[in-house]
C-alpha cells in the first residue's frame, strides 16, 4: 500500500475525480491527513473556515448535500447548536470532505502503487 502522506501530486493527475466543491490541487498528502485527523485538524482548512465554508455551500450546496445523504441515507444533524449559518456551513462542507477523503483513500494508494510498479 502506498504511503499516501509522501504525495504531493494532485488527485486529478491520478486520474481521481474531484468534486467541485473540493479543491481541485488536493494532493494524496492531504487526503492521509483529512482521513487522519479531520478537517477541523487543520488538515482541510477550506471546510472549516466560516467564509470558505458559507462560498462552497452557496455554490455547491445541493451537491454536498446530495453527497452526504448517499453515503448516510439522510442528512445528519449538527451535534451542538450552531449560532450561525457560518457554522452550519462548515458541519456539512467537512463531513462532505471528510466522506469523500475516506472514500477514495484506498483508491489513491492503489493508483501510486500501480505507477510505482510502472516504473520499476
């Protein structure tokens, strides 16, 4: 298995897709960290950044939240009260990122492990 945290080519070089509502320069490097940690780590500050959070989400909203219901069934709620739109935006931008980075991890390791063996 690829050490994904050694990458720092984008996904789409890959040929990963990418939601639009994600960074398109992601990298392998950043995935390892979302999955690791989370976004509110630090690791996708995007998703957790309230004026970030709140663009994505009026661009992109309806996607995201068709994103998630796929994987869940249905919506999840926010845990603790959110005082703000700002807030909100954030909760559903990072599990969307947070689902996406979990769900092509493995994805990702398998593609540099083929282009590793490519080249040997």
């Amino acid at each position: 298995m690829a050490n994904l945290w050694d990458n720092d080519e984008p996904v789409l070089s890959l040929g990963i897709d990418v939601p639009r509502w994600i960074d398109q320069d992601i990298t392998p490097c950043d995935v390892a960290s979302i999955c690791h940690g989370g976004c509110a780590s630090g690791a996708y500050m995007d998703a957790v950044t309230y004026h970030i959070a709140l663009k994505t989400m009026d661009d992109h909203g309806d996607d995201i939240f068709e994103y998630i219901e796929d994987c869940y069934v249905e919506l999840p709620q926010p845990t603790r009260d959110y005082q703000s739109w700002a807030g909100m935006a954030c909760f559903y931008v990072s599990i969307a990122v947070e689902l996406w980075a979990s769900c092509v991890e493995d994805e990702i390791s398998g593609k540099i492990d083929e282009l590793v063996a490519d080249d040997e």
